[in-house]
C-alpha cells in the first residue's frame, strides 16, 4: 500500500475482525447470491418469519452491519426480476 494511502477495510475491535459501514455490507451482500437463492428457495413468497430467518442469517455471514429495510428493497428488486436471475 502507498504511503498515505487509506485502505477501504477498517479492521475493529480486539479480534480483528473487518469492520464495514452498512453501506459496504449492503454492496457485499448484492455481489453474492445469498438474496437470489432465499428468492428461488421461497419460489418469490415468504412470511415474516422466513424473512427473520434470512436476517438472521445474513448477520450470522457476518453482514453487520446492515440496513435491513435496503435489504428488503434489494429483495423486492430480485424478486420482480424472477425467473431472470
């Protein structure tokens, strides 16, 4: 890295661990196919606990954190596109 250089990836806490804006996690998350697949696996219709189950599960990929309600909006997005994706 060059002298004065700022790298993207802050580095938090005592474990180390990359720390991300909610911004940077929402950028990550559209990049996988985490959101296509609960789209695909529910066949474009979830209740509110399979959505809590992919909140969950998204923070537990380590997703945190996230603008849950821009995660909805990514969702709805995916979801108008099927069977596109």
């Amino acid at each position: 890295m060059r002298k004065g250089s700022k790298s993207k990836v802050r580095m938090g806490g005592p474990s180390q661990v990359p720390a991300y804006t909610s911004e940077e996690n929402l950028q990550r998350l559209s990049r996988t196919s985490i959101l296509e697949n609960f789209v695909r696996d529910n066949d474009c219709s979830w209740d509110h606990q399979k959505w809590l189950e992919l909140c969950n599960n998204v923070e537990k990929f380590g997703y945190s954190p996230i603008d849950f309600d821009q995660m909805g909006l990514m969702l709805e997005d995916i979801k108008a596109r099927y069977p596109n994706i």
